[in-house]
C-alpha cells in the first residue's frame, strides 16, 4: 500500500488535532509555525506522558485507589496512543525506505 506524503503528513495533522482536544497537555504539542523536529518531539513527548499515566493509574489499583473503570480507560487510551506512534513510525519508516530506493 502505497501513501503519499501529504496523506501521511494531513493524517499526522489530525491526530495531533485530536489529540490536542483530549487535555491540556496535549495542546502544548499542537503550537503553530514550530518546526517538524519541535513537533514530533512534542508528539513522542504526549506519548510518554499517556503511557506514563496509564501505568499510574494500573499501579494505583493494586493499592485499591482508583475505580476499575477510571483503569481501563487509562489502559485503553494508552494502548490506542501506543498503537497510533507504531503506526507513525511504521509509516516513517517507510517513506524512508521509499526514499533511499529512489533512483537519481
């Protein structure tokens, strides 16, 4: 399957819009006119932090804290947002490779 860059790059945009939506956190990596580096590195940056909640909020059960459903949820969002990075480095990985069989 082939995807071209500006599907690639409009469907990076989105996530980022929707993910800017979700919280606070999220709307730091969303800032206009930084650069493509600044933004993935807020992207990756969201992704730890997602992650890192999910697991709070897991180690918090074992202590009886949290309700089970305030769990599962942070379990589902970080799975979706771990599913969605592989997705995008898949996709990264890939253009790179297109781009090295380029002929000059």
């Amino acid at each position: 399957m082939k995807v071209g860059f500006n599907a690639a790059a409009s469907a990076y945009a989105s996530v980022l819009k929707r993910s800017a939506a979700s919280g606070p956190e999220a709307a730091a990596a969303a800032k206009p006119g930084q650069g493509f580096g600044e933004m993935v590195k807020s992207a990756a940056e969201n992704v730890v932090g997602q992650l890192k909640a999910g697991e709070a909020t897991t180690l918090g059960a074992v202590s009886g804290r949290p309700d089970m459903t305030q769990v599962v949820t942070a379990v589902s969002n970080a799975e979706v947002t771990l599913q969605a990075a592989v997705a995008v480095r898949d996709k990264v990985i890939q253009a790179y490779l297109d781009i090295v069989r380029m002929p000059i």
